[in-house]
C-alpha cells in the first residue's frame, strides 16, 4: 500500500488494485475505485480532482467527491509520476480517454 493523500477525505491505493476514499474524521468508506494494476504510488489532489497511476498503465484523473472521471492510457515508455502528470495537462476531450464509473462498497 502507498501512503495516503489526505486533504479533506482521505485517498490511498492499494495492491489489491483499488483507489479509496474514506472519511478523515470516522473513516467511513466514500468511494472505491477497482482498476487493472496495483496503486503504489500517492495519488494527487487539486482542484477537486483526485490523480493516480495505476500498475495497468493508465492515469485516472477522479472526481474526489464522488470516484467517477476518466483514464488516459500511457505509452510504453512512460514512467514516473512527475512524467504522468506533466502527460495529463492538455488532454481534455481528446479522443482515447475512456469514461470510468463509480465503483461502490
């Protein structure tokens, strides 16, 4: 397991390869999110939206009030976080992005 983000609720991944969200104060499960590969790096947050990469070579840009958004395949050669997201700026609407939906407990 990576460590959490935390920022209001708090997000984690995980090796059973799911992004969580749970309540600061009580832990309340919020949302999960069930991708193809383990989650061990800290996601990112900004401006509501919840960033991770996944061990199945996506990068998930998530809403973090409730776990719906997209995810953008990365190539062969990407690697890193920092590569990821410098990636994801200026993608909006290309094609190739596909819609992900809420995962629930």
């Amino acid at each position: 397991m990576c460590g959490p983000l935390v920022v209001g609720p708090i997000h984690f991944g995980s090796a059973d390869h799911c992004l969580y969200t749970v309540d600061a104060a009580g832990g309340r499960l919020r949302w999960k999110l069930a991708t193809d590969g383990e989650i061990t790096a800290t996601p990112v947050a900004s401006d509501g939206v919840v960033y991770v990469c996944s061990k199945d070579r996506c990068v998930y840009a998530l809403d973090a009030a409730n776990g719906t958004g997209q995810s953008v395949p990365l190539g062969p050669s990407a690697s890193g976080r920092d590569r990821v997201l410098r990636g994801l700026k200026g993608t909006g609407g290309r094609p190739g992005r596909k819609s992900l939906s809420e995962e629930s407990a």
